[in-house]
C-alpha cells in the first residue's frame, strides 16, 4: 500500500522495517529499485521464539528469497527426522536456540527445551542464510513427494490478478493428496495458471482450481486455513 500511493518519494534517507507478514520478493525489488535512499530489515519470527533472523536491504540484492541470517546472540540448526543435522541446503525441520524464546504454554507443565522448533521446515545455505520453505503440519504429499502450500502461495500472490490465494491438500485416491488453489476474486484465471507453471516444478501446480468472493477468516482478520481446507473438499465432493 506505501508503495502504491508513492510514500517514500522524498529523497532523505529512511529506514524500514517490517515483520510478521510475509513481505513479497517483488515489492522489496519495487522498494530497492525506485528508493535507492531506503535501507530496510525483514525480521523472520514466531511468537514463541521472538526473533529469529534479520535480512537487510543489501542482502537482499543477494538472497532474496531467504529470510537471513540469524541474529548473533541465536543459534539455528536444520535437522532431519531423526534429528541429524542437515547438510547445507538439505530441507529439514528449524531448531532455534535463544536467549529470547518464550517460558511455556499456559498450563503445560513441562518447560521449554534448550533447542525449539515450531515445526517451520526450511534450509541453510552455505553461507548461513536461512530459508523457509513452510508449515511441517501443512505439507502436502503428492505421490510421495512433498509440497509446501506457501511456496505455491508465494508464485499466486505475486500476480497481479490475485487478490489473495490459498493452496490446501485434498485427499485423492490415487496420488493421496493433491493441491488445490483457491482464488479470491479472480477474473483471469488462465494467465494465473500459466504464471505458476513457469515459476514452478509441474508437481506443485495445483491440480484443482477453485473460486471465491470471499475468504474465510479467523478473529484476527487471517485466511482460516482448516475452515478452507473443509470447504475446498466440500466443493470438489459437489462436482465429481
């Protein structure tokens, strides 16, 4: 939206800084590109481990598509299932180890361990940058191979014609579980499609597509992802 009403049009020199929401590629490419005078941070977090990891505009130019380094007093290690370390840019399960994670669950009795994960998968590369790749508990698996919602959600966003998009699992019985994509308020469905296909690998392109006026959402204004997920199977079950 600053972006759109052209906020950062003076030439004194500013910073930026955003976290929480996934901040697409293509408008940090519009802030560097039109705004040489802005430097910017994009902090990675969750609420149980505080911050995580920081990228600054001159990363960026470099990896813009990670989520940063980890801040110095933070250690990161990305592990496989049965808790081995991965190998630089090996996708695994994210451990963090802080002095700034939280003290606990309400009334969970036993405390938080020294190494935390809250089940965000990713990767390191080999110059310690961090990548997300998406929720473990949302993993779609599409005859044996894993697929990570947000990465589709990631190419959909990013078109113009998308006003917000979703991708869930839904059962099948052959594949076991296929993606879907569910649009809000798209009139151009076919240029969308086409923009994933070219930005993606042809198992991730979701295999259904469907339409919505409007998403649903939890009491604090996000897509509810669990009452989409219902609804998509609901509306795939209708058609066959």
């Amino acid at each position: 939206t600053l972006l759109q009403i052209d906020a950062f049009k003076e030439d004194n020199p500013l910073l930026v800084m955003s976290s929480g929401a996934d901040w697409s590629i293509s408008s940090k490419e519009q802030l560097v590109s039109n705004y040489p005078h802005i430097t910017f941070f994009d902090f990675y977090g969750t609420s149980e481990l505080s911050f995580v990891s920081y990228l600054s505009s001159n990363d960026f130019l470099q990896k813009p598509s990670s989520v940063g380094r980890p801040f110095s007093s933070i250690q990161v290690e990305v592990r496989r299932p049965d808790q081995s370390v991965c190998q630089p840019n090996e996708t695994g399960r994210i451990y963090v180890k802080s002095p700034m994670t939280f003290s606990g669950y309400l009334h969970e009795e036993k405390p938080p361990q020294e190494w935390l994960t809250v089940y965000d998968m990713g990767w390191l590369d080999e110059d310690g940058y961090l990548y997300m790749s998406g929720r473990e508990n949302g993993m779609i698996v599409y005859g044996g191979l894993n697929i990570f919602p947000e990465e589709i959600e990631r190419v959909l966003n990013e078109q113009p014609e998308v006003k917000r998009s979703i991708v869930v699992g839904v059962p099948d019985p052959y594949w076991g579980e296929i993606p879907v994509a569910i649009l809000e308020q798209v009139q151009q469905i076919k240029v969308v499609r086409q923009a994933v296909k070219e930005k993606l690998a042809a198992y991730k392109v979701p295999k259904k597509w469907l339409m919505i006026d409007q998403m649903m959402e939890t009491s604090g204004g996000k897509i509810a992802r669990v009452s989409m997920k219902r609804w998509a199977e609901e509306q795939l079950s209708c058609k066959r």
